[in-house]
C-alpha cells in the first residue's frame, strides 16, 4: 500500500497539475481543519469530553465518523486497485462484510457496551473477564494504533510532497502538527467533526470522478459491454467462488464464515477507533443508531471507490505494468484525476484524499490516546488521581503518541514493506477477538480465564495459519483467501479453548456482570419513557440497512 | 439564555449561548466550507475552456459539481436553521455539578 504511493505521487512525472485555484481550495481546507480544534476546545472540559465528546454527539454525526475513519488511504486506493484488478469481486467486503457487521453493532453489541458506560472496547474485557486479557488487547491495540498512525502520516507525506514540491521531512512534520493541533485541542470532538468534514470533502471529489471515468469509457452500457471479455468475476462476484474455483477473492466459506462473520465482524464491533465514534453518542439509541446510519452510505462507497477502479482498468493503457512503477494498480484513482478532472474538481478531488489521509491518521491517534490513558495509565500506573490530572495526561499523550508517529513516518520512508509486516503482525491480534466478545456477552458460564487463554491461542492459530502459508504457495489462491482461513482458525481455536477452559475454571460472580451479559442489560430509564418512534428503531433501520446491501447483488445477476 | 441556567452555576462560568452553540455545529462549517467550494468551482464551470471540457470527456463536470456542492451548503445551512442545535444544559457532567442542592 504505502509503497505503492511512493511510487505514484512520489515521481515527479506524475505530479498532479494543480493550479492556483487548486492550491487555494486545499488550504482553505486547512484552515477549517485547524479553525474547527480550536472553536471546540472550548467544549471540552473533563478528560470524558475529551477521550468520548462528553458522550454528547448527534446520532448522525457519529454515524458519518463511523465510516469516515476508515475510509482513508488503504480503502479508497486499496479498493480501486482491487477494482482494476479484479472487477467487482471485492464488493463482497462491503455488501455481506461491513454493512452486516455495522447492524450487528448498532443492533446487537451496543447495548453493552453504551448500557454499561464503559469508556472503551478493552474496557469491557477488563470488566468481562481480567486484567490479563484486558492487557493484551489494550496494548496491542495502543501499540498498533500509534504505528500505523505513522504509516499513514507517511502516505499523508507523500502526497504534500509530490503535490507542493517539500521535502519529505518537512511535509512529515506540517501534516502531523495539523493533526496534532486539532486533536490536541478538539479531542474527539476536533476529530469526528473534521472526519465528517472530510467524508463530503471526499465524496464531493470521488463523484465527480466516477461520473467523468464511466462517461470516458463510454458510457455505463459501453462499460458493461467491455467487461465482458474480462473473467467472469469481474461483473459476477459470485462466480468462481466454489472451492478450487478462480475467483481471486476466495471461496465461499471463506467469504462468508471468515471475512463477513468473523473478520468484518470482528474489525466493525470491536475496533476501538470505530466503537469510539458511536460511544460518543449523546444517548443509548444514538449510539445504536450510529453505524446503523453510517451503513446506509457505505453501500455505495463501491461505485465511488471500486467502479473508478475497473474504469481505469477500460481506459488507461499500461495500467498494472509491473516495469513502470507509475502504472501500479493502487495509483488507478490519481491517475484518473490526472487524466480526467479539470482545474476546480481537481481541487476538490486532491483536498477530498489529504483529508481522508488525516483523518485516517486522526482517528488512530485519538483512539490510542483514549486506550493509552484510560486502559493502561490509569488502570495500571496512576490510579484514582482527579478527572483534571487525566485530562492533561491525554492531551501530553497525544503529543507524545504523534512524535512516535513521525518517527515511525521516517522509519516507513526507509523500509517501504514495514506496513506490511504491521498489517500482518496486528491481524493476528484482530483474527479471535471476535469470538471472544461474543461469548463474553451472551455466555454468564463463560470464565475470566477462558476469555484470556482463548484469544491467545486464537491469536497463535491465526499465526500458525500464517506461518503454514509462508511454507506453501499453493494453500491459498491469494492473500484475501489466506486472511480468511486466518480467521476461521483463530475462531475455532478460540471457541474450542474458551468451551475447555470454562469447564475447569471458577466463572465470574454473577453481580460482577451487571450490564455486561445477555438478560443482565442496564435499561436507561429516560430512553424507556420516551419510546423512539418506529422508523428510529435499530432493528427496522438495521434490516433495511441488510436488505438494501443484499439488493445491491441482484442487478449483477443481469449483467 | 441566562435565565435558564440552574441555581448556583458559577457566574465565571456563563451558560453556553446560542451563538456559541451555533459556533459549535458542525453544519455551519459545512454550509460555509461547501460555499466557498460550490461557488468556486462553479465559477470555474462558467469560465470552462473547450480544452478542459474535452479532458472530461465533453461534460461541464466543475458547473455541475460546483452546483451540487453549493445546493448540499443550502440544505445544510437550512436545516441547521430550521432545527438549531440544542443548547446543552450546563454540567450534565456530575463532576461539574454546582456546588449547591
């Protein structure tokens, strides 16, 4: 990924044409940006307010965050490039993977995690099960979150780089005190409001872009016509699935049980950047509402992100040659801007992509430093100081989290495969977390301990999966497939461990689950009294959500 | 807005105003954002040259982008007209209770 964009914008033949009008767009951005931390700080008054908005959100801002903080370099790039390779194969990540995951959150999870005022996910583990298992999640989730902020400080770089001529260490350094100041100051608040601002920044420039690339290419019935000498997946994602079949994303176990049931779920209900956004919702229903109304416009980001991708697959020669490092797949979106959009949209366009990169890198850092203060200092290091000595530490941590980030910026600048092995090594520690969410909240039988040795053996299939991989090429058709079976056999091994361990170890006393179990829910009196009205309801929204991601397949079939 | 503040919340610490709280929506920032864009870009869309009409491929994309953005910053502007922000209550936040009760 972030080699790929060192290759595009870092070339100075593929430097954007940018006018003055351009440049002007983007820093009027800046001064937004930095305008909205500092016209915020005056809410933030208790290290709550800070690390959760005060839990005072609007249900459909934190719903446009919820997306908005993953919807960085890797999506937008990533799934283009999927796009120009494999047509519309990848779409199965959002219509049966994220939507799904998104409801289930909002419908199923958040009642615990909302009900039971915990501050963040390891929270809920610390308050579940023990320290032990709220240690390893709480530290790899800090660890992780603090280096790949860095990694996408350094995509953010690259771009400042080829767009205004710095060089790196400079736009290292600019980018992330733009973000620092507007965390620093805003906290969560500076951060979801810039991620909303960013998220109509971003479609305001990738629209534009998709209508200009299809009519390019001919036309929508052109498109379609061209495709058809591609492999069917390419219009087809459901073709090629059945095991040994060809369709590069996986087969249909794995697409189904690993990426949407264990990995998507696992990514969308318990990745704290996420479930921070709807934590900071003003009430329990917001909070549930939240990804529920994030959903809806996720069902479309494939025509925004993968279509662009498949179009400059039809209409730019030489895309994908391995010999000229230009034409890499991940560069099909700037390349398409280069090609396509005049001097105003461009703008736009541009601005719409540094904001996703810093946004991307806002919501790791004001994730890490809600789970760095709340999760390890303060459980672990300072306990019981005042609310004001936690305020201050988030706002140093903070600092301290973005000069790692840079340093880990200047480490990806000299080892371009670094994200790579990051992406690896944390996807280890993401495969099993899942199951063991899931039984925490709907099994009381379930033991502290079972919670801990079950995500650590989970965690050791996921690498032995891995490993195996390593040893024989011919055990997965691609690194989609391979990340799959990863799941499945962390979700075994954690299901199989946690059964044992529960059967021989002491259960937790059943008034220490207070609103962290099935049938033991904290109801919120002032939510009972005022019933929310039928078409507010999680469920009803959340299988509209479901069954309008599920319509999105049915077109295909006709194509 | 002073009137509604609670008994005892400290005078240093004035109850939030309406102007502030409009200072504090997001929608503002998106209606003035998506102005300066809109009107921008759709200038630029009045202004396009046959050479960049042709780059995107025959369409007028800045006019129609510039317009879209600039209705997205009425309906935003409208509707945090027609529905303000509320006022947050001072100190939900038991630790910033008034001293008093």
């Amino acid at each position: 990924m972030t080699d790929a964009i060192v290759r595009i914008v870092g070339s100075a033949d593929v430097r954007l044409d940018m006018s003055p009008v351009d440049y002007t767009l983007l820093f009027v951005y800046f001064i937004f940006v930095l305008g909205i931390g500092i016209v915020v700080r005056r809410s933030v008054k208790s290290s709550l307010d800070f690390f959760l908005s005060g839990r005072s959100i609007p249900a459909w801002i934190a719903g446009l965050a919820f997306i908005s903080a993953n919807l960085g370099a890797v999506e937008i790039l990533g799934f283009a490039a999927n796009g120009a390779q494999y047509g519309f194969a990848s779409v199965h990540y959002y219509w049966i993977g994220a939507i799904p995951a998104m409801v289930f959150l909002g419908v199923v999870m958040m009642p615990f995690y909302y009900g039971s005022k915990i501050r963040s996910v390891p929270e809920y583990l610390r308050r579940r099960y023990n320290r032990p298992t709220h240690l390893v999640n709480a530290s790899s989730f800090a660890v992780s979150s603090v280096l790949i902020a860095g990694v996408n400080l350094y995509s953010l770089a690259i771009v400042l780089v080829a767009l205004l001529g710095w060089s790196l260490p400079v736009a290292i350094v600019v980018a992330a005190l733009l973000v620092l100041v507007y965390v620093v100051a805003g906290g969560l608040t500076g951060a979801i409001y810039n991620e909303v601002m960013q998220f109509f920044v971003i479609i305001a420039g990738l629209i534009p872009l998709a209508i200009v690339a299809v009519a390019a290419a001919g036309g929508p019935a052109e498109v379609i016509d061209r495709l058809q000498n591609y492999p069917d997946y390419w219009l087809h994602p459901w073709s090629g699935t059945e095991v040994g079949g060809n369709n590069p994303i996986g087969d249909w176990i794995g697409i189904i049980l690993g990426q949407a049931f264990i990995l998507s779920f696992g990514y969308w209900t318990t990745n704290f950047a996420e479930v921070q956004r709807a934590l900071s919702a003003r009430n329990l229903s917001s909070a549930r509402r939240a990804p529920i109304i994030g959903a809806y416009p996720k069902i479309f980001i494939p025509f925004l992100v993968i279509l662009p991708g498949i179009v400059a697959a039809l209409i730019i020669p030489g895309l994908g040659d391995e010999s000229n490092p230009q034409m890499t797949y991940t560069n099909a979106i700037p390349l398409l801007m280069d090609t396509l959009l005049p001097s105003g949209v461009l703008g736009v366009a541009v601005t719409g992509l540094v904001a996703a990169f810093m946004a991307g890198m806002a919501a790791n850092v004001s994730s890490f430093n809600a789970v760095f203060t709340y999760d390890i200092w303060q459980t672990y290091i300072r306990k019981d100081r005042a609310d004001a000595y936690y305020l201050k530490f988030g706002r140093w941590i903070t600092v301290i989290g973005v000069f790692i980030g840079i340093g880990t910026a200047f480490i990806a600048a000299q080892y371009n495969n670094i994200n790579e092995y990051l992406q690896t090594l944390f996807s280890f520690f993401q495969a099993p977390v899942f199951v063991t969410f899931i039984l925490g909240m709907f099994w009381k039988r379930m033991t502290p301990w079972a919670g801990f040795w079950g995500m650590i053996s989970g965690i050791g299939a996921a690498a032995a999966v891995w490993g195996a991989a390593l040893t024989n090429d011919d055990l997965f058709r691609s690194s989609f497939q391979q990340a799959m079976w990863m799941g499945i056999a962390a979700a075994l091994v954690d299901l199989v461990v946690s059964l044992i361990v529960t059967a021989f170890t002491e259960p937790k006393p059943i008034a220490e689950l207070e609103g962290l179990v099935k049938g033991m829910e904290i109801r919120d009196a002032e939510a009972d009294s005022k019933p929310v009205r039928w078409y507010k309801q999680p469920a009803f929204l959340g299988a509209g959500a479901i069954a309008l991601a599920l319509a999105m397949y049915i077109p295909f079939a006709f194509l | 807005m002073t009137d509604d503040a609670p008994a005892g919340y400290p005078e240093d610490s004035p109850p939030m105003t309406m102007t502030q709280a409009r200072m504090l929506d997001l929608r503002t920032y998106i209606c003035a954002l998506f102005a300066i864009f809109g009107v921008t870009v759709t200038i630029l869309g009045f202004m396009a040259t046959p050479a960049e009409l042709a780059k995107a491929a025959g369409m007028n994309i800045n006019l129609y982008a510039g317009l879209s953005m600039i209705a997205l910053s009425v309906v935003m502007g409208v509707w945090a007209i027609a529905v303000p922000p509320e006022v947050p209550e001072p100190s939900a936040d038991p630790e910033q209770l008034p001293m008093v009760h």
